[in-house]
C-alpha cells in the first residue's frame, strides 16, 4: 500500500495488483477485520496510517456510477454496505452506510449516516439523523442521540479520527469532530461542541483538564468563558465537567436529568 501511495503521489497509474490490493483492504475494513485506529496499551490513539492511503487512493481508482436503489438513485463512487440481518444489524429505513464501514453485531441504525473507514461497536445506537463521519471510532454500547454530528478525518493519513469510547452517550446535536475523543462512559449532554480547540475544565477547581477530550466516567455540558481582548470582553466555548461518575456506573435517564437541571442544563 506505501509503495502504490508512493506510486500515485508520484504522478504515476495505479497498477492493477495495487487497485486489487486496496479492494482488499477495504473489504477487510467493511468486514471488521482491521480498523483505522484503536487505542493502544498507553491509552493513546494509535492510526493506522496506511488504511487510510487505501481510502484515499480507493477514491483515485473509482469512477462515479449511477446506483439504483428501489425508488431512489444515487451517483457514488462507492456501493453501499449490504446484507445487514446476516451480521446481526438493525438497520431502519432511511439509515444508510458506505461500503468500508463496520457495524458490529447489534448496532441499530435510525435513518443516519457511517462513512467509509467508521467503526461502529456492538450494540450502539446511532439515532435519528446522526452521522458517523469517516474514520471515526465509536465504541460498544454507545447512544448517539438525534442529530448527532460525529466528524470524519481522513486526511491527512496521519490525523487522529474521532473516538467515542464504549458506554459513552452524546446528547441530541452535539458535535464532535477533528479527532476530539469522549471517554469510556462519559455523557455529552445535549448541543456541546467538542474538537481539540475547546478547554475541557472542571466545574469544581476551574483546571482546564486539557483540550478536546472529556474524562472517562464523567458528565459534561457546554459551556463559556469570558476572555478580555484589546476590543473588549467575549465569552468563548469551553466543555464543563459537572459531575464524576463510578466506574462502570450506568447511565440512569432520570438521574442524568436530575444532574442536567440542577447546573441549569437543559435536559
């Protein structure tokens, strides 16, 4: 795959062992096989750079078809993903993923979107309009609520993808994009925006627990603060953590709500 990437950056054809080479890969992708990032044993992210080179040059040896799908037509240079009741997903109508994705065994799919290069874990809801841009990692037995913008990163192939990590949930119409990351467990409550330009701080001691990440086991919400500029005094976006939660601790809706309002959180 570096010798193809190298190859077409080069200026140079594709061969056809390099286009067969990259169907490969992908259909390895699309099967859940391997994936574009993961989290090592340091508790980074690590990518797998030369997945996405596949999807990225996957698009240079492609032409835009026209596909037919019942009623509808669409014009793609990639098919959609297929045989959905045989790997155990529930896909409902108007839901959609591109062939390169992976849902896993209980996923439930509202009509929404999985790019190429996503993963989707076990038994993760994506619901009601929300998308899971390409390359994102979203783990097991999450909840992406109504509206969800989960952002792709597919270039460059060194970038980190957005990572939602098992048991998160991410309240309706948030955004999480350009390789922010949402901790095992962690809840987003409704209408954040996280990327690795907004502070993440801690509404008991004020410290900035760093950028576009928010803590394992804990509840966020969006929030502001006031920064003073030679033009005057403006509130700029930061994610507030509200409340820790115990390991493990499932979410209970009524208890989330009872949190949400008493920080004057709409629920």
């Amino acid at each position: 795959m570096e010798e193809l990437w190298e190859q077409v950056a080069g200026g140079g054809p594709p061969s056809g062992t390099g286009a067969e080479a990259v169907t490969e890969a992908i259909d390895l992708l699309d099967r859940g096989v391997l994936r574009v990032a993961e989290i090592g044993s340091d508790d980074q992210v690590v990518v797998h750079e030369w997945l996405k080179k596949a999807i990225l040059l996957l698009f240079r040896l492609r032409s835009v078809e026209t596909v037919e799908v019942g009623p509808f037509e669409f014009a793609d240079k990639l098919p959609l993903k297929r045989d959905y009741a045989a790997a155990g997903v529930r896909v409902v109508p108007g839901g959609s993923a591109r062939w390169g994705s992976y849902l896993a065994p209980g996923v439930i799919l509202m009509p929404g979107y999985v790019n190429i290069g996503a993963r989707v874990g076990a038994d993760t809801m994506v619901d009601t309009w929300a998308t899971v841009g390409s390359c994102a990692q979203v783990g097991a037995r999450v909840h992406l609520s109504g509206g969800v913008g989960i952002g792709g990163v597919l270039e460059p192939p060194n970038a980190t993808p957005v990572v939602i990590e098992d048991d998160a949930l991410v309240g309706s119409r948030c955004m999480v994009t350009q390789g922010a990351r949402v901790g095992r467990g962690a809840v987003l409550g409704e209408g954040t925006i996280l990327n690795p330009s907004i502070p993440v701080v801690d509404a008991e001691t004020g410290e900035e627990l760093g950028r576009g990440v928010v803590p394992a086991w804990s509840v966020a919400v969006s929030a502001s603060r006031r920064r003073t500029y030679p033009g005057g005094e403006f509130f700029l976006p930061c994610v507030l953590v509200i409340k820790r939660l115990s390991e493990g601790q499932r979410h209970d809706k009524a208890q989330l709500n009872a949190v949400l309002r008493e920080h004057g959180v709409s629920a």
